[in-house]
C-alpha cells in the first residue's frame, strides 16, 4: 500500500484563492467537459460515466451509471442534485460548493444532456450560506456565458438549474425524504417500493438524485474518458475519492486520494496526510465512513480505503469521513453524543427510531453521568434489536428509510470493543476520563 | 362529536389558503415580488414554501405568524400546513431569536475538540443556556449538530456564516465584535441567508425542450442510418481492400 500521485480530478482549483470565479474556471479548463459533451449522442455521454464505473459519492456507492439507466422513460423527467451533506464528520461537499462551484454546474449540465433532462434542482443544505451563494453566483455566470439556459453553447439542448436551500434537517440527505422536503413539505422519508425515485421521485415523476461530489467528477470523466478513470483504484472502486479527516489528527481536512491504493493507516499518519496523532498519544478507534458506520480498532488500520475491502471487514466506507480518536477519547461519551444526534434529527415518521433513539440516548446518558444500572447494556443491545433486528451488518430494519439502523453502530461499537469502560462507568457512578 | 361546528360547504371560499382569499399583506412588495419569482421556478408552487420562509425571515428575522399567513396565501395551502412543515426544520424559526443566532457545534469531530467546553463557556459568559437569548435580545446561542465545518473544531456558526474554530478567548472576542457591529459587512443579520439573488428567469420552456427533443432524436436517427449505410457500403467492398 502506498500513497499515490493521482490526477486531482475534483480538487485541481483548490490551491487557488480565486477558485470559484469563472475567470478561474475557464482559465483551467472549465466547461470544455461539456463541450465535449455536447458533441456526443446522449447515450454516449452516459455510456462514459458506465464505464467509469462512477460509485456514488453520497454514502451508499450505488453506481452512477447504473441509477441513470434505471431511469423510467417519461415525457417529463428530473435531476436533483444532494448537496444536503450532515452526516456528522462529512465535509467534502462543503468545500466543494464554495470553493468550486462551477465544477458541480458543468458536471450537472452534462448529466442532464446525458439523461436528457430539462429541469435540475440542486438541492443544498441550508446552512452552507457561502455555498449557497457561491453556487447561484455560478449559475448566474453560467446562464451568462451560454452554458446554462437555452440552447447550450448552440447545440440545442437547453436545461435550466434551480439552487434551492435545505433549511436544517439531517434525514433531507436521505433522497426520498429530500424530495418530500424540496415539494415544500416535511422531510419524511418514501418507503421502497414503490417510491424509488427512479420510477415515482420528484412530483411523481422519474427522478435522479446525484451527490455533489459524483456529479463534480463528470467533467474530468467526459474529457478524459470512462476508461482513464475506472483506471485508477481498484476492483469496484474507481477513480479518485474525497476523504474529510477528522478527530484526534494534526492535520485534519479533506483528502483527494485515489481508491483502494492508500489504507487508514497511512490516511491517518502519514506527514503530508493526517500528520498523526497529537500528543504523542496512541490510536484508541476510528469511524470510517460517517457516524452510521461500525468502528474499527487499530487491528484494522491497514485496511484500503475501497468501498468493498471496508464492506467485508463489517463497516462502510460510508460518506468518506473518517473520524479518529485517541486514547484519552471516552468511548461511552463520543457514542452517546453520536446517539444524541440520531435522537435529535430522528424526524418521526417510524416508530422504532422515534422512540428507539430517544431512549437509547437516555440510557447512554445515564451511564456516562454515572446513574447507569448493571442491566443497562442488555437493555440497549436489546432497544438496537427493536430497530436493527439481529445487529447484523450490513443491518435490517424495521423503519422506513436507514437512519434507523445507522443508530445502533456507534452503541453496538462501543460496547463490543470497550465494554470494560461501560462497566467501569456503571460500577463507579461516573465517568473515568473526568 | 356532539358540538359540531357547521361544516363548510364543498366548494366554499375558505378564509385563507388554496383559493387565495388571503391577500399577502405582512412581506413587502419587493419580497413579494422576489416570492412571486421564485415560485415561477418550481412545476408547483408548494415546492417554494421553504425558500418563501427563509426569505420571511430575512424580513423579520424570525417566522411570525403573519409571514405564515402570507406564505400559505402564495403557495396555496394553509397557515397550519406551513407551521406544520416549517416547525421541522431546524434553521426556521417559529418563535423570536436574537439578531444573531451563534451556533455551536458539539457533534463528534467537535467534541474531540473541545467543543463541551467552549459551549460550556459560551453558556456562562453569555448569561444563557444553549437554546436561550441574551436579555438585550441581541444573541441567541445554540448547541448545533455537524455543520460540516469538521477540520476547524470546534466549530461555530454565527446567522449559518462559518467563522472558524473558536477558543474561550476568541469567542468572547467575536461575540463582542457582533454586539458593536464590527462584523456586519460579513455577518449579516439573522434571517439574511444568500444575498446572490438569482439573475433570470428559466429558458427551458416545455415546447422548445419538446422541438429540440425532437430534432435531436432526428439527427440521431440520422446519424445512426448513415453509420449503418457506412458500415453495410465497407462490407461491401470489403473483398477489394
């Protein structure tokens, strides 16, 4: 294993300051993927991104290529870009709509051309003010150089793209939930089947909902070739990834490294990526793959950061955040306070994770602040039972969509791997690391 | 079920909602008129009601019930429906906040990083717990979930402006900053979300999209038809190369 040179396929901008202006975009570049583009049948510009092997960025690694085919045939068919990133430790998106905004349009543009769409909505989380105002800034000076709007470029395909903000909610990340929330309601997920966005999405309509970062790489595809991507990484992991770091590491931030070829552990330590751990304290457990993943312990550090390789030793590699703690780190606490999240943005549709993560985060409470009882874990493994039946990973479920089953990772984690500290909690009323 | 009011006749005017007998009167005419702009962006109006919201508190700095009122005359639903929707979401505020809402984030990067602490700190230096406002109405404070600000722990928010990872010291700092206004230019008030407004209208119309579909399923044929024809004439001559 060994830390690579790849191509910086979504990251090439960054060491400008001015990355996110047009003049800047151009100057690099911009906009000649879509050109290229234009001059292709449809289907081959999908075909490009087949071949890529393109997994999708947002958490699940669907396969790009494949969701586009599995696209309905309809008169009226919409694009919806995710840009609602909250999965906690998940910073990628953040960074690449406000610091290269106009990335994500081309890549946007040439997905629509692909699936012949005439209508995208990229869909961003609220909070992202900057990002908000980067990317209509760029859609602005899209629409004004002929990118954007009618008659792309003179080809004669017109698409029109609305930027529209999220206003707080973690589950609107979750894709059905985020349509429910982008037709003006509340962001409550669609059970499946019937409603994959694919068939019945955006006001009924065949929808496909894209991560921002999967649509930021369509550019670099389509002027490159599927075949230059699916080149680098490995087996079912192509191309390059964005890997956000952070935790107990000095320097934390987000990675562009290619798939497969580099492990946690160099992610982790190596100078010019993570720099270590300060304090010359020691590895304690990582997550690898956004809050919803099972932990790994330092016997799993030299695992590959590809998707199947992190899959078959029983976690996700999830939405790319890796989070590191040392040996100081409280296990009890850092997962309580993971549990708390899920309990808060539980939005309340189904019953086991309404009710589940409210009374998981009590009794994490309770063991952490010293009022745990000795059948406390029982009753938590049991309460994780109820919404992941079997604790089985990847898990079951029993609720509508998988924040439900993500709740139990971070507590089944940590009972696994530092049940001693639980007990220790429980018999001496209190926390040991205060 | 003994007390019933007198139902409604199908097909009655109701006082507010779908059949718009509400006129808007409580958002300006210019935020009337950039809600009427972007409404015309989405295939049905509802799909507006959270950026109608956003720009209701770009007003008022807060969801008032009058801005419901007017959101739900616009989109067509009623008041109830938008105060349903709205009390989901975190950043829509359906009671007063400060001028400025800080938010602090405490989820896991950020715990690593101290973020107990500083909120901790925030809560006592500021007079108030998280979810409180300041008694001169100026700051409401907020313990947040990941704002994906994860590499600058721990993380703060002022009105969802990021500002980097705070200390005890720089907290107290910025705070003071915000009360004397030395931070207006880059913090807009709470409420104020994207000061980039949208430049034009969609191009997209349904019957260009439909020609343009149409012509270019044509030349498509076309060009298939011709690489057959090509392909069927290099077979043909195929035995003289």
């Amino acid at each position: 294993m060994a830390i690579t040179d790849p191509p910086k396929i979504v990251t090439s901008r960054l060491p400008y300051a001015d990355s996110h202006t047009l003049e800047r975009y151009l100057a690099t570049g911009g906009y000649d993927g879509l050109r290229k583009a234009l001059t292709m049948i449809p289907e081959a510009v999908a075909a490009e991104v087949d071949t890529a092997s393109l997994l999708g960025r947002g958490g699940a690694g669907f396969p790009a290529g494949r969701k586009w085919a599995m696209l309905r045939k309809s008169p009226v068919t919409y694009l919806v870009v995710n840009g609602d990133e909250s999965e906690p430790a998940t910073f990628k998106d953040h960074l690449l709509v406000e610091r290269d905004p106009h990335q994500l349009v081309e890549g946007v543009v040439i997905a629509a051309y692909a699936l012949q769409v005439s209508r995208v909505f990229i869909f961003i989380r609220g909070e992202f003010a900057l990002g908000l105002e980067r990317v209509q800034a760029a859609v602005n000076e899209a629409y004004a150089h002929g990118a954007l709007g009618a008659d792309i470029f003179g080809s004669g395909f017109s698409v029109d793209v609305v930027v529209h903000p999220g206003a707080g909610a973690y589950i609107c990340g979750e894709e059905t939930a985020l349509l429910e929330s982008l037709e003006g309601k509340r962001g409550f997920p669609r059970i499946k089947p019937p409603f994959f966005p694919a068939a019945i999405g955006l006001y009924g309509e065949p929808t496909v909902v894209n991560n921002v970062e999967t649509m930021s790489n369509l550019p670099w595809i389509v002027n490159h070739g599927g075949a230059a991507f699916a080149a680098l990484g490995e087996g079912r992991s192509t191309g390059t990834r964005l890997f956000a770091l952070a935790g107990h590491v000095n320097n934390p931030g987000v990675y562009e490294l290619e798939m497969v070829k580099t492990t946690f552990h160099d992610l982790i330590h190596a100078p010019v990526l993570g720099g270590g751990i300060p304090h010359g304290r020691e590895l304690k457990a990582f997550i690898p793959g956004g809050v919803s993943a099972p932990w790994f312990g330092p016997d799993q550090i030299d695992l590959p950061l590809g998707q199947d390789e992190v899959a078959a030793a029983g976690s996700m590699l999830g939405s790319g955040s890796i989070v590191v703690m040392d040996d100081h780190t409280c296990a009890v606490r850092a997962s309580w306070r993971i549990t708390k999240f899920f309990s808060r943005e539980s939005c309340g549709e189904c019953t086991p994770c309404r009710e589940g993560s409210g009374w998981l985060e009590k009794i994490m409470e309770r063991i952490e602040t010293g009022q745990g009882r000795d059948e406390d874990l029982d009753l938590l493994l049991d309460a994780c039972d109820n919404i992941a039946p079997g604790l089985t990973w990847p898990p079951q479920q029993t609720t509508i969509c998988v924040l439900g089953p993500s709740i139990p990772s971070s507590i089944g984690s940590a009972i696994q791997m530092f049940r001693d500290e639980f007990l220790v909690h429980i018999k001496e009323g209190g926390c040991p690391y205060e | 079920m003994t007390d019933q009011a007198t139902p409604t006749p199908v097909g009655a005017p109701r006082r507010s909602g779908r059949h718009g007998a509400v006129q808007p009167s409580h958002l300006s005419s210019e935020r009337l008129t950039r809600a009427r702009e972007l409404m015309a962006l989405y295939p049905e109006p509802r799909s507006a009601l959270i950026p109608l919201c956003h720009l209701a508190q770009e007003q008022d700095g807060w969801l008032t019930p009058e801005a419901m009122v007017d959101v739900a005359a616009l989109v067509g639903v009623t008041p109830t429906e938008v105060l349903g929707t709205a009390s989901f979401y975190d950043m829509l505020h359906t009671e007063p906040v400060g001028t400025h809402v800080v938010a602090v984030c405490t989820n896991i990067a950020c715990l690593l990083g101290g973020a107990a602490e500083l909120l901790e700190h925030a809560e006592s230096s500021l007079g108030v717990n998280a979810g409180g406002t300041t008694a001169d109405g100026v700051i409401t404070l907020e313990e947040a979930e990941c704002l994906a600000d994860c590499d600058r722990a721990p993380c703060v928010q002022v009105n969802h402006r990021f500002v980097g990872a705070q200390t005890a010291e720089s907290f107290d700092a910025l705070m003071a900053d915000l009360r004397s206004g030395a931070r207006s230019e880059d913090i807009p008030s709470h409420g104020t979300l994207i000061r980039v407004r949208r430049s034009t209208g969609l191009e997209a119309d349904p019957e260009r999209v439909a020609a343009e579909r149409a012509a270019m399923a044509e030349a498509q044929a076309r060009r298939a038809a011709e690489a057959e024809a090509a392909k069927a004439s290099a077979g043909g001559s195929g035995g003289a190369s």
